[in-house]
C-alpha cells in the first residue's frame, strides 16, 4: 500500500514531508522521501515498497547529474517529482525517457518544455506562456514588443539602475516584469528611486512575481504601489482550509518560535502531483516493481548504467488519466500539461494586493469568475489604483527623453513638386517644402505636446530617390525612419508593416483624356437626343396629326386643297418641323471607357513610381501598353500626341495630381471614369501599433476641417474649383425612351381618335339621306367621297384661313416644352446619382 503525503514549505527553495507515518531523508540539501509503509508487518505484506523521489533542487548543475544518476542507477525509483527549475529539465527528462520512469514537476514552467516530445514527462503546471492572454488582455491591443531588456539575476544594482536609465530614454511607458522574485525586488526598489513609479508608468507583472509577493519585503510591496499583475486563480475550498490548518501546527510543533510562512502556488502543485502519483500508482494496481538490467559493456558510462523500469509505462498511462480537485484546483491532464486554469487579476494597493478581477479561456476579463458583464476593460474589472496613486491610467507612452528627433522621410520628386518639392544647398544641406509639408507640420504643431522631428530625404548620393514608394514607406518597418511625410497613398500592401494616419486628401484613381469637338464630324448627330423609337413613334404621332387635321380642316380651307401630292406634303410638313430644333453636345472627350482603350490596345500613362504601374496590370492593360511620365509637363507632350503619334490615349494618376494638371492645362484635357478606391494621402508612422497614430489622426481632422487647410490648398495647388466641365456632363447623353413620354401619346391618340369619331359621325349625319338611299352600297360610298371632297357650304366661304406660320410658331414652341422637360429629367436624374453617391459616401 502507498501512503499520501502532505508538504510544507520550510523556505522557498525546501519542500520536505509533515506525514508523521513517513520518515525525511535530507541529502546535499535536498529533500527526498520513500513512501513507506507503518510498520514492518505491513511491509511484509504489502510487497516492495514504490518509491518516490522529490527532488528540490539547490546545488549546481554537476551535483544534480550526479543525483539523478544515482537515483535512477542505485535507489531505482519509479517515479521522480523535479526539478524545480525549467535549466535543470533537459537532461532529466533525457534520463527519465531512457529508464521509462516518469519526471513530473511542478514547478519548472518555461514553455520551451513543451517542444520536448518524451512519453514519460509531466507538467503538473502551468506553463508561463499561458498568461500571455490574460496580459494581452489588460492592454486591449493588438500586443506588440518594441523592446526586450535582458536583466541577469546575478546584476549589481548598478547595472539595474543602468537598465532602468534606458528604459527611461525610450518612448514606451508599458512594461511587463517577467523574472524571479528576488530579482524583481530589487527592480522595484531602484524603479521607485528613479520616479518610474509616477502617473505616467503602467507596470504589468507575472505569476513569477505575484505567487511570491507574501515572501517579499514591506519597503519592496510599498514600492509596488499601482502594479497590475496575474497569478493562477486558487479556489477557497475546505480542504484548503484544513491543510493550512495541519501545516501551521506541524510547523509550530517542530518550532514553537519559528514565523510561519504562507504556502504559495508551487507548493499546493507539488501538493497536488504527489497526490496524483500516490493515485495513478493505486489505479495502475503495481506488484514488485523492478527494473530490467539494461545491456551495457563494461567499458559502458554512467549514462548507460542502469536499467528500465518495467512499471514505467503502466504508471505513466494511468497518471494521463487521473482527474481529482486538488488544493490549486482541477487536476486534470492535457497532453502532459496541467489544463489551463483561470488567473486572478490583482492591483498592488497599500501593504498588500486586492483582487480586481479575473480572466478565462471561455470570457476572457469579467469582474467575477464565470461573468460575461462588460466590454472594455475598465468595465471588465473593479477600481483600479495606477502608480503614483492615481484613478486615471496612464497614457502609457510620453515623447522620448533621450533628445532624439523624429526621422521623418520624405520623396524626391522630378515631377509634380508642389507636393514636395526637395532642393539642395552648395553646402549639401536641403530644403523641404511643399503641399504635404506643410500639411504636416500643421498637424504636428496642433498636437497637445511638442514634438521634435526633422525631414530626411529618401534619395541616393546623386539626388535622385532611392526606390519607389513602396520602398520608402518600407524603409519605416526597418527602423531608418521614424516617419514619412509626403504624397504616400494608403495601400493594403504598404498597411502590412506600417501604420496610417487618416487621410487628409480625397482619395480615388482616375482617367484623364483630351478633348475632342465633334460638332462637325457627325453628320446624324442630331439624332442623339432620343432613341429611335422614340424617334419612329413621333413621326408616326406626327403623321397621325397631320392627316387627321387635313381630314377635319380640308372641306373648309382651302390651304389644304390641291393636288393629292400637294396634300401629302402638308400632312408629313408636320413630322418633319422638330429636327431643327434637336440639342446636341460639342465637346466630349475622346474616350470615356477603359475597356475602349483595353481592347483597342491604346498607349496609356503611369507616374514614375508609383503604385498604379501594377494596378493598371490587374485591370488587364498588357505591359507593352504602359508609357511613364515624370512631370506634368511629359503627361502634356504625350496626351497631345495620341496613341498613334508616340503619346497616349489616356493617363491615369490619383485625383489630387489630376486635378493639379487640370487647373495648369484645363482647356485641352478632363478627368473621367473613376477607376479605383484608394483611402488617399496619409502620413506613416512609426511601425504598427505606434500610441502617436491617434493623437496624429484627430489632429489632421482638426486641421483639415479648419480655413488652414484651405490656405495651404490654395497657396501649392491653386484653385481647386477649377474652369473645367464637370465630368459628369460630359458623359454621351443618354437619348430619351418611349417610357418618358408614353401618357403624352396616349393623351395625344385618344383625343385625336375622339375627334375622328365626332366628326366621322357628324359627317354621316349630315349625309344620312345617301346612306338610308337605295343604291348599291358602292354608290353610297363613291357619293360619301364625292360629298368629302367637296367644300363645307355651311361654312361661310369668307372665313379666315389657318394662319400657317402661326401653326408652326406654335408647334415650335411645343417642341421647345419637350427639349425642356427633356434637360430637367436629365437634372432630376443627376440629382438623385450625386444623393445616392452622398450616401454611399
């Protein structure tokens, strides 16, 4: 039979058994035992004893390969509860896997253990890297190292104080503490000297630090004042209180005078293993445990000096599945790791620390254990007190002490300079300026502190820029700059390694063509008002009014009598008025589709440089089509050239450089087609998750909202409300349809046949004589016509005449109504694209 054991901690570094059925062996300071049966009698019967080996490890490296050497040769255990550091693991797993005896610790957590395959180790705890969550998670960030400060355990406190100094230099006012204890003790303390412990400081430490915070001293914890920390979540259960119980008056037995220590997390997981082992050994129900003599030469080392332990495999297996409460809670088994378990989130407040929340796998922050309440983290967790005493946290960043200026980069451009326009001194110093400069510095000089920087041209020893955009922003992630100001477009590609501002331009990719006027060039360009079927639908109206009104009119006027072709001319007069009176369009551009330009296999330009180059290759243009320009002074000799001259058809750029070209050579050119998003212009800053983006960003709305703005338009780019067209009007007109005029028609066929059928009726009222007759119906038809034909005598002969040119005058002004109705249909139609455009927008 096996007895379980209970453990106290003598001193941080001793864990020895307070059993008193069980006897202490004490070599080279460490702490060993046997689980032994009671009496001799019982061991009779029991069998050979299992033993079990706890290893706490104080001495070097050479004397714990010596001991696990003799253990596992000599003692021939079956189990081993070690070591106590994640350095020593390595080979003592090595040594475990070679005798097929299982290596459990409780306390060696780097989670560097893991990658260690090995059937026979165990972590009866949690590894560090399972609080890298709950850390994350305190920051609300997308986490990010800029900076990694290696502090030996073994530093002078000058070397500490030197670490710290530097620290101070940096930008960054975040730091998390991940060391022992001993060591951390002594950062606080030289922290405090140095006023890091202010309002301007957030300090987040580890469950290195936080399970030992009962073993520090006072002065130390008062230093503390304001840390944030994470440490494993214990449940207070009564089997908790009980053991505190028994371990008090155990050690007070033994030591009636001695202070008695609480008991941290590594001792209830050590705690919790033995029970584990002492478990797995009663399921895996083991007699005579043995070891099998391995094969080894005489010449063999120590290394190959003893033997396998044949209960190796049968207790491992059933150590794999033993699940029970433990002191530190849920003992089960993932893997060969301790599952993971909540951590409480704790604020360093007066002598001690308070409990301000708690975090988990399923919930993440919550105020309470197994809470889903809030959703930031100042409402996921109680009142926190920051350093320097304050409620508020910290900004948890400040403009670096160290002096430095920020590096900003900027362009050097051969074109299109009003941007950024770099010139050279005779003393090789350089002038920067220009449109996006100045927009920069309004922004840095309307943040709420000061910040130093300096413009640094990306360009090489010949002047000349040094790569492309991409490169320049690139150069950002590398660390040769620290910003970059100038006509840099937001890009999906160029947000991967950087962080944006927002824009302070309007953004899109546009075409820009010349213009051609096709007054003269069209000999049907009159047709272009309306489609053709509204065209053969008003002729057929028209002829339909002209024969009515020669049928209701010619009996009495004699304007309508003459020869049958005389007649005809007159009724088809009236289809044919409206033609003059067509309105057409005179300038249009030479093409308003890139699908034109594409199929035709058109020249078209790029900016040097710049990112539509691919852009225009994705749009499907073969490379060959791609002409480069510099300057807008190239876009002009090209564009006038034409595709078949050596020019192109067509340039593409972003609406800003458009819109500058246009206001220098808006007579011959305009912008169509907006052919791709882009966010516009914005400043890079720093590599991603830089703290100054959102104070720059709220700065550019300030100034981009404000007359400054549009000062700095004005004095680099001119005139943004340029003398051009606007491109919407340029676009073909769409002929009107049928559909906008279908209820005139209708109107105009149903009077016109109402009116037919009066005077049909009236007609044969007043001949009725020839219908009720009794000719052949022949006759009565011939005598109908000749009585149509001939003048109305009750009509006086003498009656004025239809005044033609008034007809016409009229019908003119009729036609003038249509043209007119036809122009603010087209309004209304563009009123409702610029509303639904404002609300995509």
């Amino acid at each position: 039979m096996v007895q379980r054991l209970t453990y106290r901690k003598r001193h941080s570094h001793e864990i020895q058994p307070i059993s008193e059925d069980c006897e202490p062996f004490l070599w080279r300071s460490v702490v060993w035992t046997r689980l032994v049966p009671k009496d001799v009698e019982e061991a009779a019967a029991a069998g050979p004893e299992l033993q079990i080996v706890l290893v706490g490890i104080l001495f070097s490296f050479q004397q714990h390969y010596w001991f696990a050497l003799d253990l596992l040769k000599n003692v021939q255990v079956q189990a081993i509860i070690g070591p106590e550091y994640s350095v020593q693991a390595n080979f003592l797993i090595a040594l475990g896997h070679k005798a097929q005896v299982p290596i459990i610790t409780f306390s060696a957590t780097s989670p560097a253990l893991t990658s260690i395959r090995s059937p026979y180790f165990i972590r009866a705890a949690l590894k560090d890297s399972s609080q890298v969550k709950a850390i994350d998670a305190l920051e609300d960030v997308n986490a990010r190292v800029p900076y990694r400060s290696v502090i030996s355990p073994l530093a002078t406190d000058d070397q500490i104080v030197v670490e710290l100094l530097n620290l101070m230099t940096m930008q960054t006012r975040v730091f998390v503490i991940h060391m022992m204890s001993r060591l951390a003790s002594r950062l606080f303390t030289r922290a405090k000297e140095r006023g890091m412990m202010s309002k301007e400081y957030a300090w987040i430490v580890t469950n290195g630090i936080t399970n030992e915070l009962k073993l520090m001293d006072h002065f130390v914890i008062e230093s503390m004042l304001g840390v944030i920390g994470v440490k494993p979540y214990v449940p207070k259960t009564k089997e908790l209180d009980d053991f505190a119980i028994r371990y008090k008056k155990r050690v007070l037995k033994n030591n009636p005078r001695a202070h008695t220590p609480d008991f941290d997390i590594f001792g209830l997981w050590a705690y919790d293993a033995a029970i584990a082992l002492a478990m797995a050994a009663e399921k895996a129900s083991l007699r005579n445990p043995t070891y099998r003599e391995a094969n080894i030469s005489r010449n063999s080392t120590d290394l190959e000096a003893f033997g396998i332990s044949d209960s190796g495999l049968g207790l491992i297996q059933a150590l794999s599945t033993t699940t029970f409460n433990g002191l530190a809670g849920d003992f089960r088994l993932v893997d060969g790791q301790l599952q993971e378990h909540p951590f409480e989130i704790i604020n360093m407040v007066g002598p001690g620390d308070r409990v301000i929340g708690y975090w988990t796998k399923e919930n993440g922050l919550t105020k309470e254990l197994n809470s889903t309440s809030g959703t930031t983290p100042e409402s996921k967790l109680a009142s926190i007190i920051w350093p320097g005493d304050g409620s508020s946290p910290p900004k948890g960043w400040v403009i670096p002490t160290n002096s430095k200026k920020l590096r900003v980069g900027v362009p050097v451009k051969d074109g299109f300079t009003e941007f950024v326009p770099v010139t050279w001194n005779s003393d090789n110093s350089t002038k920067v300026e220009g449109y996006c400069i100045d927009v920069f510095e309004a922004v840095m000089a309307s943040l709420p502190f000061g910040v130093p920087y300096e413009f640094i041209p990306f360009a090489t020893t010949d002047c000349d820029m040094a790569g492309n955009y991409n490169d320049l922003a690139y150069q950002v992630f590398l660390g040769n700059f620290d910003a970059v100001a100038g006509d840099v477009t937001i890009v999906a590609n160029r947000s991967e390694y950087v962080d944006f501002t927002l824009p302070y331009t309007e953004s899109g990719v546009a075409m820009v063509v010349p213009f051609q006027d096709d007054k003269s060039k069209n000999a049907m360009v009159f047709t272009k008002p309306l489609t053709w079927e509204l065209w053969l639908t008003s002729f057929c109206s028209f002829v339909f009014i002209g024969f009515l009104i020669w049928i209701l009119e010619h009996r009495r006027n004699t304007d309508l009598k003459g020869t049958f072709w005389y007649q005809i001319g007159t009724i088809f007069l009236f289809a044919f008025s409206t033609v003059v009176f067509a309105h057409i369009q005179k300038l249009q551009p030479t093409v308003t589709d890139i699908n034109v330009l594409i199929k035709n296999k058109d020249f078209v330009g790029y900016m040097e440089g710049s990112f539509i180059f691919e852009l225009l290759k994705k749009k499907k243009f073969d490379e060959s089509q791609l002409v480069e320009y510099n300057s807008m002074e190239r876009l002009d000799e090209l564009l006038s050239k034409g595709s078949g001259n050596g020019g192109i058809s067509a340039a593409f750029h972003e609406i800003p450089y458009i819109k500058l070209f246009l206001n220098k050579y808006c007579p011959n050119y305009t912008m169509v087609e907006s052919i791709h998003n882009t966010d516009g212009f914005g400043f890079v800053f720093f590599p991603k998750g830089s703290p100054l983006v959102p104070h720059v960003s709220r700065a550019i709305l300030n100034v981009t909202e404000g007359q400054k703005m549009v000062e700095i338009e004005r004095k680099w780019l001119g005139d943004i409300k340029m003398k051009c067209p606007d491109p919407d009007t340029l676009r073909s007109p769409k002929g009107l349809g049928i559909e906008s005029f279908w209820v005139l028609f209708v109107v105009v066929g149903s009077f016109g046949v109402g009116a037919f059928v009066i005077y049909v009726i009236r007609f044969l009222y007043e001949n009725w004589g020839i219908v009720r007759g009794s000719e052949t119906t022949r006759n009565k038809i011939e005598k109908l016509l000749k009585e149509f034909h001939n003048n109305d005598h009750q009509t006086n002969n003498n009656q004025e005449t239809i005044n033609w040119e008034n007809q016409l005058a009229n019908l003119t002004r009729i036609v003038e109504l249509v043209r007119r109705f036809h122009n603010n249909n087209q309004g209304i139609n563009q009123e409702h694209e610029a509303a639904n455009l404002n609300a995509n927008q």
